[in-house]
C-alpha cells in the first residue's frame, strides 16, 4: 500500500514546500530539520500501522495501562543523502537499532548509469521489521539494489519503505521487485522524470542541498 501525505492538508505541507524552495534551501541547516521533521511525521503515521502490547507502569499516585511497540524495527538509510531523514525517524523510534548502505550512481552515459554498494552496516535482520529511508526514489533501482545488499543480513518479516518524494515509476518498479507486504510511505508522488533520471518539479540533489556539492 502506498501512503502520500500531501493528499490531505496539514502542517506537513508547509515543510514539503520548504524543501522545495530554491530561495530556502540555501540554508542547509533548516533544509536538513525540515526533512527530519517530515520523517517525524512520516514515521509517526506508519507507527499507527504497527503492532503493539499492553503494559502496566506505575505512576506516583498508581498504575497505569499502556500500550508499547511489540517490537523495535531497524532503521536503514542509505548514505548520505539520508542521514536527514534517518535522525527524523531515530527521534521517534528511539530505541532501534540502525543500519547503513553506502550506493552511489556509477555513469556510463549521462542518461545510463549502474548502482554500486560499497558498504554496508546492519544488525541481524532475521525475521525483523525494515523501515528503509531514501529521500528520492526516481527510478527505484538504488533502493532495490540496497534492498537485495540488505538481504546478506537476514530476511526481514516486513519492510517499510519512507521516502519525501517518489515517482510513479520508482514505485512501480519497487513494487515489481519487494515483497508484496511492503509498505510505502511517501511525502508527495511526482510524474515526471527526466532523461538523466532527475525527478521534476523534485527538489534537487538532497544529499548536497544537507551537506554540500561532491566532486
């Protein structure tokens, strides 16, 4: 199932529209809190989708009956573009465990490039709920690829995909090579990609607009 939250009207809006903004993304540092905020957000509303049980704690005056995740996922991002969006999701699921995949485009052509993993960290994953961050799925094919790196570690039992924006055909794509249990959580879906595989209106590189231009 596919989860946009731009189709309703909220304050997750006004964030999506700042990191949008070629006049506000000059500033890194608040184009880096506004994808933390919206990976708050995002994981606040899949937190609703998740599993939890009863507990009792006690209070100063009593007891109280509340209700806990059954169990903690862990948190992949891909580096470095989502660091952003990692911390955003670790504020709220503070109590993951975290891995790491380094993949970057390799150009053969300006249009035509192969994806390339160079580094992974991750815990066992066994049996253990994924919540996979990219901050822009074009095509889909670097998160498919982390997705496949991520499987020497173990089988999960459910991965959730989070992303700000995504294309049509990056989700149709990871549709195609995911389990069919996944479940994608997206800030806003964008029709148009371009030869170079650039999401358009998109928002640019979000890797450089946080932590400035590689060469």
């Amino acid at each position: 199932m596919v989860h946009e939250l731009s189709k309703s009207n909220s304050i997750f809006a006004t964030f999506m529209g700042e990191i949008r903004d070629s006049s506000i993304q000059k500033d890194a540092m608040r184009f880096r809190k506004n994808m933390e905020r919206i990976s708050e957000i995002l994981g606040y509303e899949l937190s609703k989708k998740l599993e939890y049980i009863s507990k009792t704690v006690k209070t100063p005056l009593g007891e109280a009956e509340i209700h806990v995740l059954k169990e903690q996922p862990v948190l992949a991002t891909i580096l470095r573009a989502g660091l952003a969006m990692h911390s955003g999701l670790l504020n709220y699921f503070d109590s993951a465990e975290s891995a790491f995949i380094s993949a970057y485009r390799k150009h053969t052509t300006p249009e035509e490039f192969d994806i390339h993993v160079e580094y992974l960290a991750s815990p066992k994953l066994d049996n253990r709920i994924v919540i996979l961050s990219d901050p822009m799925l074009a095509t889909g094919s670097s998160l498919v690829t982390v997705y496949k790196a991520l499987l020497k570690q173990g089988k999960p039992s459910k991965i959730i995909i989070v992303a700000a924006i995504a294309t049509p055909d990056a989700l149709e794509y990871i549709q195609r090579h995911l389990p069919e249990n996944t479940d994608y959580w997206v800030g806003a879906i964008d029709k148009e990609l371009t030869a170079q595989s650039y999401i358009v209106p998109g928002l640019g590189d979000a890797g450089d607009l946080a932590f400035g231009e590689k060469y």
